[in-house]
C-alpha cells in the first residue's frame, strides 16, 4: 500500500468512532467520581494533619510558662473584640504611632499587667484572678455550664 495506505490508516484512527453502553458511561462517570472524591478526601486529611500539627507546635512549646504566653497571645483577641464591637472602642491603628487610641493603651496596660504577674515569682495567675475577683466582683470558671453562667459577678 506505501505512502497513501499509511495516510489512510493513519486518517482513519483520527476518525475513529468507540460506542458504548449506558452502563460503561455510568460505570466510568462513577469511578471518576470515586476518584475524585477519595483525591479530595487524601488532600482534606493531609491539610488538617498538617494545621493540627502546626497548632500543637504553636501551643504545645514543652515550657509551661511559654506554652500559657501563647495561649494568652491568642486569646486576648477576644476582649479587643468585644470593646470594639460592643462598647464602640476604635480599632489600634496598625503601626500603633504616637498619640494612640484607648484601645492601643488598653493592650499596653494589659502587657504590663501580664509582665508583672510573671517576673514576680510569689504571684501566679490563680492569686491574680482571687484577687481580681475580692476587688472587682468578677470572676471567670471553666466547665460544664448553662447561658451566662460561667462568669460571675457579685
């Protein structure tokens, strides 16, 4: 056949028609699906391993000390939050610049608090919190509790 039987052979592959059935076409859409869902299932558990394990470095130091500072850091979002958003405080400009606002003096005097209660070595937070609580009326308890009843104020 030569040249013009290879171009023909190689024109008819080009054009070639596969039927198939109903059930090959659901039976390959659903192992595309199987594949798909397992790809995202390995991709979700590979992500969440790797946070979990970034957030157990983060909060898990092996220091005490350190690993109750970073769990502070983080968790004193929560009053800046709720001064802005209930109580109307402006947000602490972000390169925090000369003549600050009262939510910027707000954290300063929380730091200094929290750096007077660790240098001092007769203090720990437990004491802190008493204290707080025979001055001011409030306190805070963790565990199993009903609507607003975990902080207390007399």
């Amino acid at each position: 056949m030569g040249k013009n039987g290879a171009a023909l052979r190689a024109a008819k592959m080009k054009s070639t028609i596969y039927s198939f059935t109903r059930e090959q076409l659901l039976a390959h859409d659903k192992k595309i699906r199987e594949e798909f869902v397992e790809e995202y299932k390995r991709r979700a558990d590979e992500y969440i391993n790797e946070e979990w394990e970034r957030r157990r470095q983060t909060f898990a130091t092996g220091v005490p000390n350190d690993d109750f500072q970073v769990l502070l850091s983080y968790m004193l979002a929560i009053p800046v939050k709720v001064l802005a958003e209930q109580f109307g405080w402006k947000p602490c400009p972000k390169d925090r610049a000369p003549g600050r606002n009262k939510m910027a003096r707000f954290g300063d005097a929380v730091i200094a608090e929290i750096e007077g209660i660790c240098s001092n070595d007769n203090r720990d937070i437990m004491d802190y919190c008493r204290e707080v609580y025979d001055k001011y009326g409030m306190k805070f308890e963790y565990g199993e509790v009903t609507e607003n009843e975990n902080v207390k104020a007399d």
